[in-house]
C-alpha cells in the first residue's frame, strides 16, 4: 500500500473514531470531550491509546510504528472536522493537538535503543532539568528580495514545519529564481518550545551504573507541565538530535532526544511498589497479629544485634505520619526525621543502608560527596547554548520518599544550611541566573554521623559533641545516640555476629521485599487520625512537662510544640505499623515512651543534671546561659570603671557569684569566639 493511500485512511479512520467509539456506558467520550475544546477554545484532546486499539488494530499500529507522519495527519484532519462544526474556532485556535495516554511500549530509558527510532514510545522518570520557554519558529514567509521579483511566499511551501534548523529555499517558487530572501517576522507561524532533560528513577539505577538521561522536546500548550522534581510519564517519538546541518566531515555519532506527544505527572507517590491481589492479602494477614510492630522493628537491620529503639527509630521514619494541609493553605509536614549519632563501628550506616533498600523510594547521599547544590538544586549552563536550566537536587528526587544522608557531620556548614527549609517547610527554594524557583522537598530525612572528637564524650552536652548547629538539631524529631560500651552483652554480641557471618540466626524476620511493600501500602492507604484517648495521653504528657518547667523561675525548658508536634507524628507511625486508621492509647503511650528515651538521653544539661530542650533547640542548656549572662554583667561593670576586665578580676567577682573558675574561663572563651566580647589586650576583655 502506498504512503498517500496510507494517509488518506489514517486521517479518515481516526474521524471515525472519534466520532462512533463509545465507552462502556456507551456514551461517546471523544464527542464530549470535542465538545469542550469548542467551548473553551482549548487546543487538545486526550485520547487513550487503548480506546484506539480496541476500536482499530490498524490504525493504532500506524500510529506506533509512523508516529511521526500519522499524529500530524490525525490532527489536521481532527481541525478540519472541527473546523466545520463551528467555523468561528479556527478564527482563534490555528492548531490542534491529539495527546496519546497508556501507550503499552513502555521502555526503561536504558534500554533505549535504534529500533525505537520514529516510533511512538512510552518512558518513565523523573525531570531533572528544564530550560525557560523559547519560541520555535514553525512556517515561515519570505521574500524574494530586488533585482527578484519581490513576490511574498510562505516556506516551507509543501505544508510541512520546518525542523530544528532553518533551510532557505535555492529557488524562488514564484518565479524559479535564484536570489536572497528576507525573513518577514511577523507573518510566520511560531510556537512555544522548551527542552528538558527526563532521567532514570534513584530506586531502579543498577549498583554502580550512572543514571541515564533522555533530552525531550515540549511544544506548545505542554510547555511548563511539569517541573524539576516531578516524576513524570511521558509519550513521544524518538528521533535522532540534529544539532547542525549535516556537512561533509561532520561525526557521523547522534544522541537521541524525544519529540513529546503527552506528558502524564505522577500525583500518586509510592506507584513504583507494584502490589498484587496476593500480595494485599498477605500485608492484611500480617497486620492482623498482635505482635506486628515488634516483628517490623525486629525486621529492620536484622543482621545487626540490638539497639532496638533505633531499629524503631528507623521503623517509624520509615512508616511516617500524616501531612496535613491547613485551610489557610499551611502545610504541616507528616515526615519524621532521624539523626543517628555514634562511635565508629557501631552499625549506623549499615542501618541507613537497610534504611534506603527498604524504602519504597530513597535517595542515598553522604555528607562528603554532597554540595548544597546537589542536595537542593542547581542553575547550570548549558554548552552548546550558554542558557541556564534548572537542575534538581538529591532532596528534590526523593519527594514523596526518604533522603538517607550518611557522614552529615563530614558537610560543609554552608553545604548544610541548604537542607534548613527541606526539612521543616519540605520546598527548596532557589533564585540564580534569574531563574527564581520554589520545588517540593517532601522527604523524611534519615542521617547518621560521628562525634567530633572520635568518640561521643557522656560528660559534655550533645551540642559539644556534634559538628552540626542547633538550628539542624532542633528539626530533627528523634536523635539517637550509639556509644559503644564493654558490657556483660557482649559474649552474645560475638555469638550474634558469628551466626551472622555463619548464614545463621536470620530465621523469621519479615522478608526484605515484603516489608518494602508492606510500608508502601501502610504509607498509600493508611491515614490515621488521633482518638480522644490518645489526645487526652499525649495533652496531659504536654502539659504535665510544661508545668514542670514553670516551678520556679531556674527551671530549663523540658519541651516545645516542635516536639509535641513530633509525638502526633510518632503516634501515627505505629497506627500505621498495625494498618490502624485510628491512633489508639497504646500507639500514644509508645510515642511518649521514645520520645522519652530521646529527651533523656539528648536533651540532657550534663552540668546541672536536668532535662532541658535547649540543650538541642539552642545549643545551650538554661545553665550555660545564666553563667554566660552573669559573666557578661560582670565584664560589663568592671570595663565601665576601668580600660578592660582582667580575667582575674573576671574570676574573683565570678567566684563571689559561686561560679568556678574553670566553667568561667570555659564561658569567657566561648563568649570569645562567638564574637561577643573581644580581648583588647592579652587576659583583658571588652564586650562588643
């Protein structure tokens, strides 16, 4: 069958779909929907592929394998026909577009290979990169300069667009002349244009292989669909990227780039977990047992022995909470972030590790290997073009999942400061280039990092043992602290690690694969509220923690909001273990009871003994800062009589206050280095 006759049916079979398929109500959807471009003088209709293929095996085959001739005919075909229903639409739409959804040639873009060329495809991923709009120059008119004739024509005349690059005609059509040609501007047709770059999914990048990347083409009402972030689902043909004019010499090696038809976003998070009927009965089964917080607790890390309430910990950042969004359009993040710290060799990154295979979906990253702009997002210039895209950062791919951030002790602090706003407001924000953006960054994070000093000192607060600021700390829900201690365990530890190493004494865990699912389903379908009696608990702990810190005028601060908001979201995460759609008193009882481990074990005032929140909130417990207050009076009285303070005289006044010497001299070389007094001569100090 020839090409022409070929056309002729395409474009009259696709009418006749249109205009005859009925669903299964029997109702004719693509007269409906027809109906509405009229309406609202839109520009394209929706058309599932499957409709297509159950209503013409030939057709359907045409447009998958001569996509790139047969959509162009359908659609001037679907513009005429709509043309003659109301002829006043063509006066303000001079185009239409057919967008074909559930193409089933759906290709992983690493298997992208020459016999997909010129066909319609089907990929999925997740967009990295997108430059602004441009505009692409369609048809042009010309014309045909003096001595020419100076006839006006349109170019190219055939009704073809012209492609990527512009190519002037040798002759003049009008009167087969050569000659020059001037461009005239505002007669051509132009549409909007916008390259963007769609890449693999962190969770099915093999071990070890960099993710592959597909550049794509959007044009006209698809332009700015999508977003750096987004995980997307596009449809398009194939093509060969031509970025010149073919010449002689020029290297005959091509990349590819897709030409897109639709561009579906992936609302629904956790669609990369596929969860049979089977599989739905078994979760169901095992969420009925009693016991079933405690066997996925046991099931995280299994090869590791003990520190159960960080496998806990871990379980409930894994499970999460649920976010909310406020009628006044706040939004109130569901996500519990983890700060693991400890001694080397105590199993913390093994943990994460575990932590990253068994989320549905996460991103891996470790603090020295990590920039702001790869955790957050970056403006980056384009070669052959010198424009600036964006790019999405590590926290923006794990949207909707879980960014795991080994050695975050190892950042940098101007590194660190990115990951301030992901972790409470959940966006990353940017403005560079003139490209101001704001991204979702609706990840839990889970991080793990050493004590500054090699090992973690009990003696000294958590803000002297960690390289990280206060302003991070606080937003953590859960800090966890690994120390590791000779104990009477340690003969089953030895025993435990053995077995390990033996193929041993992992009998009865959940199955890795199953507790992936099993969280993807909890996370999907499980949204838990609070009952009365687990309000009633977690109010009266509240309140009963703030009373104590209300006794007397020197009692430190024992909790905040912040942490009354992480209970809720704790209290959640154990419903959720149980498939509950309600939080009953045991899932609030166990959140109280984690939170106070962490309290105790974190928010601690190694000097005076007391539990006080500022420990974490601030970095300095109610203690430090009284003696910081009292040392910055007495500085203040004594360089108000004389030139400076000596620091003996610092210490006498200090020593009538029943201050020590040692803390003051520690307050006053602490004070130093924050900038808030200065020594203007040596031993003699000034505040600032």
């Amino acid at each position: 069958m020839k090409y022409m006759e070929k056309q002729i049916d395409i474009g009259d079979s696709f009418i006749d779909f249109i205009t005859s398929f009925t669903d299964r109500r029997g109702e004719r959807k693509y007269v409906e929907k027809i109906n509405k471009m009229i309406g609202y003088r839109n520009k394209s209709i929706e058309v599932d592929f499957n409709d297509v293929l159950s209503y013409s095996e030939d057709l359907a085959n045409v447009m998958i394998v001569d996509a790139k001739h047969a959509i162009p005919l359908a659609e001037r075909k679907l513009f005429d026909h709509i043309a003659e229903i109301d002829p006043d639409y063509q006066l303000e739409v001079n185009k239409v577009h057919v967008r074909l959804v559930n193409v089933p040639r759906s290709i992983q873009l690493r298997k992208i290979r020459s016999d997909d060329i010129n066909k319609l495809i089907s990929v999925e991923g997740i967009l990295v990169r997108a430059t602004p709009v441009k505009e692409r120059v369609v048809r042009i008119w010309l014309q045909h300069i003096p001595p020419g004739c100076g006839e006006e024509f349109e170019w190219p005349a055939d009704g073809e667009e012209l492609q990527e690059t512009i190519e002037m005609p040798a002759m003049c059509p009008k009167c087969g002349k050569p000659g020059q040609f001037k461009w005239i501007k505002e007669k051509s047709e132009i549409v909007d244009w916008q390259k963007v770059v769609i890449q693999e999914k962190p969770e099915e990048i093999p071990a070890g292989q960099l993710p592959r990347q597909l550049e794509a083409i959007l044009e006209d009402d698809l332009v700015d669909s999508a977003r750096p972030g987004d995980r997307i689902k596009m449809v398009g043909v194939l093509e060969i990227k031509e970025d010149s004019p073919i010449k002689r010499g020029i290297r005959s090696v091509f990349d590819f780039h897709m030409k897109v038809n639709s561009v579906e976003i992936s609302q629904k998070v956790l669609d990369e977990v596929m969860i049979s009927k089977e599989d739905e009965e078994k979760i169901k089964d095992l969420a009925k047992d009693p016991w079933i917080k405690e066997r996925i607790i046991s099931s995280i890390s299994p090869s590791i022995y003990g520190h159960y309430e960080i496998k806990e910990a871990v379980a409930l950042a894994l499970f999460g909470g649920v976010p909310k969004v406020m009628q006044d359009g706040t939004r109130i993040r569901g996500d519990i972030h983890l700060l693991i710290i400890g001694d080397p060799g105590t199993a913390k990154s093994q943990t994460l590790q575990f932590a990253a295979r068994v989320a549905p979906r996460s991103v891996y990253t470790t603090g020295k290997g990590s920039t702001a702009a790869g955790l957050t997002a970056a403006v980056v210039r384009e070669k052959n073009t010198g424009d600036y895209y964006l790019e999405a950062g590590a926290l923006v791919l794990a949207d909707g999942g879980i960014a795991v951030i080994d050695e975050i002790d190892k950042m940098r602090d101007e590194d660190r400061v990115a990951i301030h706003e992901a972790m409470e407001q959940q966006t990353v924000s940017i403005a560079k280039a003139g490209i101001v953006a704001k991204l979702n960054a609706r990840a839990t994070i889970i991080a793990a990092g050493n004590p500054k000093l090699g090992r973690y000192i009990s003696e000294r607060s958590i803000s002297d043992n960690i390289n990280l600021q206060p302003t991070i700390l606080s937003r953590f829900d859960l800090i966890f602290i690994l120390i590791d201690k000779p104990s009477d365990n340690d003969k089953l530890l030895a025993d435990y690690i053995l077995n390990v190493h033996r193929g041993q004494g992992l009998e009865g865990f959940i199955d890795i694969d199953m507790l992936k699912k099993y969280i993807a389903y909890a996370r999907k379908y499980v949204t838990p509220v609070v009952s009365d009696e687990a309000k009633e608990l977690i109010q009266s702990f509240f309140v009963e923690m703030r009373k104590k810190s209300s006794e007397s005028p020197d009692s430190p601060i024992l909790i905040t909001p912040r942490q009354l908001e992480a209970l809720i979201r704790m209290s959640e995460a154990y419903a959720k273990m149980s498939l509950r759609n309600v939080v009953t008193r045991d899932d609030a009882e166990r959140a109280i009871n984690i939170m106070r481990i962490f309290l105790e074990n974190v928010g601690l005032d190694v000097e005076s003994g007391k539990m006080d929140i500022d420990t974490i909130m601030t970095g300095k417990p109610k203690s430090a800062r009284d003696k910081m207050t009292a040392v910055l009076e007495i500085i203040n009285d004594i360089s108000s009589m004389e030139e400076c303070a000596k620091l003996s005289k610092i210490e006498r006044e200090a020593e009538k206050r029943s201050l020590d010497r040692d803390s003051v001299h520690k307050v006053v070389q602490d004070m130093k280095k924050s900038g808030l007094i200065y020594e203007s001569k040596p031993d003699c100090y000034k505040t600032v």
